[in-house]
C-alpha cells in the first residue's frame, strides 16, 4: 500500500461542474503539497498546507491532520483546469513521497 | 513562467553519448532537487542538494552525476545511459533544505535514449 493514496485516479467533467480531488496519507507530515502537472510539462504548486484550509482563485485545498486526509476542490471548472494534480506529503526527512496523481479531464 | 530554468528542454542521445541536463534558479533557494518522472507515474527523488553539499543520493546508479557549482546551478551529468533511462528530468528548488518549504519545479527535460 501507498503511504498516499489519491482518489480518483480518473476523473472527467463537464466544464463549471464543482471538482473534489481526495488524497489520503499513512505517514506523520510536516507539510502537505498539492502540485500541477499538464502533459509533457513541468510541475506547478498550486498549495502548501499543514493545517486547515487555503485558497486560490477557483481553487481550495483543506487538511485533516487528524483524519489524514486533504482535498482539493476546484469550482467552475473549465477545460484548462484539464491535467494531473499529485499530491505530495513532506515528513521529516526533506523528501516529498507522492501519491499516483489524478487525471483531470475537463469537458466544455 | 518557471522561476526555474531547465536547459534543454528536449535530449535525444545514444548509449555512448556524454551529456549534461543544467536547472538554474535565481531566487536564493539554498536547497535543489533532480527528480526523475516516467510516464504517468509520479515523480522519483534522486539527488537533494543542501547549501552546494550532496544531501540525499537516492541510490542513483553512477551513470548520472550530479554537480552543483554554485547555489544557483545544479548540473546532472549523463554518461553511458540505458533506454530505460528516457524519462522527464525535472529539478527543483526550495529556499532552505527544511521540511516546511514549497518546492519550486522547472519544467523538466525530456530525455530520449536511442
């Protein structure tokens, strides 16, 4: 088993519907990280976060610490929102251990 | 655009070739990372380096060496690679080696080894 897990591994939507991304993890982290990736391309942090809830523009991305657990949210999702969104947990060591990622499709 | 720079951007080499990926950052980060990246698959750790010092080899075979001259670059150098090797290289940057600090990605080199 993954120390984190991410569901779904698909997912595809109608443009404006509302999107959750769940990622779960089995470690102690410091730090939580929600990463973009478009294909072929390099990777973009969208949130760092260690506690309770951030967010950028149509994006919102909350943690459990108790529960172990994160989601990232995007509201009135649109095509260019299309792309993997990984999840990836720092603990004590300075390495990130990532989840599997999630493929976006956003549909218009 | 990406704070941090990775030249080039595509590689194609053969077997015997001798070659170097570079990742530049100028923001002062003191912390820079190569991650290797097959398709669909999530990034793998291979090199941490702290203030110019070699902090975390993550058991890299010695066919990539990496080189960290100076707190702003960091070169892999390639020598001798196997086609299981073509990958997206990706480097990356955080303002000090701590737990706590975003990682900042360039946009990665996609490596072909013929």
């Amino acid at each position: 088993k993954n120390e984190v897990e991410q569901s779904p591994q698909n997912l595809t939507a109608q443009e404006g519907e509302f999107i959750t991304i769940n990622c779960s993890y089995s470690v102690g982290i410091s730090a939580l990280h929600w990463l973009q990736q478009h294909p072929g391309g390099g990777i973009v942090s969208l949130f760092m976060l260690s506690s309770g809830k951030k967010k950028h523009g149509r994006l919102i991305a909350t943690i459990n610490i108790q529960e172990k657990h994160s989601s990232l949210h995007i509201t009135a999702s649109h095509p260019r929102d299309s792309a993997v969104y990984i999840c990836a947990v720092r603990g004590a060591t300075n390495k990130l251990i990532f989840g599997t990622g999630t493929l976006l499709a956003v549909q218009p | 655009d990406t704070e941090v720079t990775q030249t080039p951007k595509h590689l194609v080499m053969g077997m015997t070739n001798k070659k170097s990926l570079k990742c530049e950052q100028h923001m002062g980060h003191r912390a820079m990372y190569w991650y290797k990246q097959k398709a669909k698959k999530p990034p793998e750790l291979m090199f941490v380096y702290s203030y110019e010092k070699l902090s975390i080899n993550e058991s890299v075979p010695s066919r990539f060496s990496p080189e960290c001259p100076n707190s702003s670059l960091l070169n892999l150098h390639l020598h001798a690679l196997q086609p299981e090797d073509s990958a997206l290289y990706l480097c990356a940057s955080s303002a000090t080696p701590g737990p706590v600090q975003p990682q900042h990605f360039g946009d990665g080199t996609r490596l072909s080894i013929l």
